[in-house]
C-alpha cells in the first residue's frame, strides 16, 4: 500500500487518521480502556464503538457512508489506501461529527 504523502492531508487530519489506526482516540472502546467512559457500546446499541465498527458496519450513519464510499471499501484501503482514501476518511469523519 502507498504511503500518504504529508502535504495531502493537513496536520490535523493525519492525527486523525493515525488515532483511527492506532485505536488511541475518543471512541467509547478507548475511552472506556482508559475510563473515562463507562462503557464501551456503541450508541447504535449494537457491538463496542472501535474504528472498525464505525467505518464499516455502524447503522447510525448509514447514509453518510454510501454517499463517501459508493462502493464496498475496506478497513485497510479506508485507513492506509492510496491518497484518496484517508481524505475519504476524514471527510466521512467530518460528516458524523464524530470527536476523534
């Protein structure tokens, strides 16, 4: 897989790219490891709120996926893909609003 090349994303956006990677983020599975949180569910109801649930199986935001990612992406192209992904990435995140 390539290497994201700095000046395509902000500083900002590959911290937020490697706290995804990495796991070390604001999702309530990392918060609830260094408790902070009480539990780690997810507010879909569903399973623990990770990385991996968030990009590729959260219903919560269902329409915010298919309309970044129109066809089937995986895990690794969404996280370490060419240039265009992580940017795909970033933006999904953006859309969620989610705090990472």
């Amino acid at each position: 897989m390539e290497a994201i090349i700095p000046s395509l994303l902000s500083r900002h956006e590959q911290t937020m790219i490697f706290r995804l990677r990495t796991g070390q983020c604001r999702l309530r599975s990392h918060m609830k490891k260094i408790e902070i949180e009480k539990s780690a569910l997810c507010p879909c109801g569903l399973e623990a709120q990770t990385t991996t649930h968030v990009l590729q199986s959260c219903p919560l935001d269902k329409r915010e996926k298919e309309s970044n990612w129109p066809t089937e992406s995986s895990l690794g192209n969404k996280l370490h893909g060419t240039a265009t992904d992580p940017r795909l990435t970033v933006r999904f995140i953006g859309l969620t609003r989610l705090q990472i």
